[in-house]
C-alpha cells in the first residue's frame, strides 16, 4: 500500500485534524493572534500531523513485511495465527484474536481431516487383508476339485467385503444417488435372504420372517443394510435363529446369538470399532457404522438392544407415509 492509500484509509484522523485546526486558527483570530503566528501555528501542527502520520506508515508497512516474510516462510498459511506477534494496539489486538481462532479452526478440521484419512486407510489395510481370505479358500477349493456350493459361499464373502467398502465409499455422495419411494418390506427382506442364502446355510442360520407392511425408502441403500445386518449375524452369530418382525413402518430383526455385552452397545456403530471377544479375528468393524450412517441418510429411527448370551436386537422405524 502506498503513503496516499495509507492516507486515504486514515482519512477520518486527517479530517478530524483538519477541523480541528480550523477551530483553532478561528480561535487564535478573535481572540487578537496576529495572522503570521496563526499560520505558523497551522503549518507546524500539520507538519506535525503528517510526521506522525508518515512514522506510522513506516511501521505499519514494516509490519506488514514481516508478515509477509512469515507467511511466505510457511508450506501451510493457515497457521499464521500461530506465529504472529502479540500487537499492543487494542483494536489491532482484537484482528489478532481472530486470526489465532481462525488458524485454530483451521488446523482442528484438518487434523480432523487427516485422522479419518488414516482410518480410511488402516481399513483399506484390512480390507485388503479380509479379502484374501475367500480368495485363499477359492484356490484352495479349485486345488481340491473345485466344490461348487463351497465356491459360492466365498464368492459371495467376496462380494459383500467388497460392497462394505463400496458403500463406505459413497456415504459423502448419498443424497444424489436417493430414489425414495414406497416399498414392500417383506419383498425386501426376502431379497436380501436370496441373496445371502449361500453364506446363512453353512453357518446354520435359521431365518424366520413375519408380518408384512410397507416403507418409504431407497431400495439399494436399505439393501445394502440388510446385508450388512446378515453378514453380521453369518459371522457373529452362527448356529442363530434369525427373525424379523415386519409391519408398517416398522422392522424388527433380531437373532438368539452370544449378544453384545451391555458396555459395547454404545460402541458398535462407531467407525472401525471391534467388539472385545472379535479382536485379532475376521472384522473390520464398519458393518453396522454403515448400518447407522445409511439409516440417518434414509431418515430411519434404527437403535439397537441385546442381552449379552441371548439376543441382539435391531429395531427400524421408518419415515411416515400416511
């Protein structure tokens, strides 16, 4: 910023000196001051005004070099208010609150940012890992004559470690991707059985289905959290019976497997979270993450209630349509 501009953004100072000294020229006139000292008062008082106006020019353009010098020694300029000098100018103080609570801001969004970046990629890390596990048992099966029911079964494990990671992918871009509409539950639930029935079987999973009624919802995402509430109940509770009580509006499913102990309830839906008695084992912890994001996105009232060594419960209370 030039001298002028600098000038012209002081220039209420340079106005009010200005009427201030006319006030006093005025006085010193009437009250018998002999013209020549009035003029040299004014010629001295505005040699004095642009004097100080000049030196804090001078040091506000110093400063604002040395802001400069700093920002552009810093890769991320966000962290400016970090390193600025404390002003002892009031007003100057206030600019410099502000800009502290912005790079603050700042840097918590980004260490934010950062944190579920590398979560994202531990379970990329175990994505990878859990996926090899049926791809493993596919050699293996071919290795010893190729049993297709066995192939099916971990075709089908394949499938849904890919669509966890798949639909995990799309929860920031959901809203365009919605079709909303009204939906038979019972078509749904059946559906989703069909489809998982290769990996329930072998695990000894008995389903039983009542009650019929309809949704409004997105037949693909409330697809997608059935098969993470099968997959769920396929790998933590095998040897289960597993019911779901439908009516309208409404979905009850709920299994007769070990249960969550009553301390993990809060836990299970949070991102990567693995239940005590699971870890080190087969589990990536974003089934039923998934489950709860997809349900927010749909408007579903989903909780969840279970007995540690008789039941989980999965409850879905649907938008009203009537």
């Amino acid at each position: 910023m030039s001298f002028m501009s600098y000038l012209f953004s002081r220039l209420q100072v340079v106005l009010i000196s200005v009427f201030f000294l006319f006030f006093l020229s005025f006085s010193l006139i009437i009250t018998g001051f002999s013209p020549s000292l009035v003029i040299l008062i004014d010629v001295s008082f505005l040699f004095f005004v642009f004097v100080f106006l000049l030196v804090s020019y001078l040091s506000w353009r110093r400063k604002i070099e040395k802001m400069e010098k700093t920002i552009s020694s810093l890769d991320e300029k966000y962290l400016i208010g970090e390193v600025l000098d404390v002003p002892n100018d009031p007003v100057a103080y206030q600019y410099y609150l502000l800009m502290k609570e912005i790079s603050s801001s700042a840097i918590m969004k980004i260490e934010k940012e950062e944190e579920a970046r590398k979560k994202y990629c531990n379970y990329l890390d175990n994505w990878v890992h859990e996926i090899k596990t049926p791809l493993a048992s596919l050699s293996l099966i071919l290795d010893n004559g190729g049993d297709k029911g066995k192939m099916k079964r971990e075709i089908k494990r394949a499938e849904n470690i890919t669509d966890t990671i798949l639909s995990l992918s799309r929860l920031d871009n959901i809203e365009k991707d919605k079709n909303i509409t009204l939906l038979s539950l019972r078509s749904l639930v059946d559906e989703a059985i069909r489809d998982q029935m290769s990996l329930l079987i072998p695990q000894g999973i008995r389903v039983e289905i009542q009650g019929e009624g309809k949704a409004l919802t997105d037949h693909i995402l409330f697809s997608s959290i059935l098969r993470q509430i099968l997959v769920n109940t396929a790998k933590y509770a095998p040897s289960s019976t597993l019911s779901f009580e439908i009516s309208q509006g409404e979905l009850i499913v709920e299994d007769n497997g070990p249960g969550i102990p009553s301390y993990e309830i809060k836990r299970v839906t949070e991102k990567g979270y693995v239940g005590e008695r699971w870890k080190g084992k087969n589990g990536s912890g974003m089934g039923l993450y998934i489950v709860k994001e997809l349900s927010k996105e749909l408007s579903i009232d989903f909780s969840i209630e279970s007995e540690e060594g008789r039941y989980t419960r999965f409850n879905f209370s649907f938008p009203s349509f009537i």
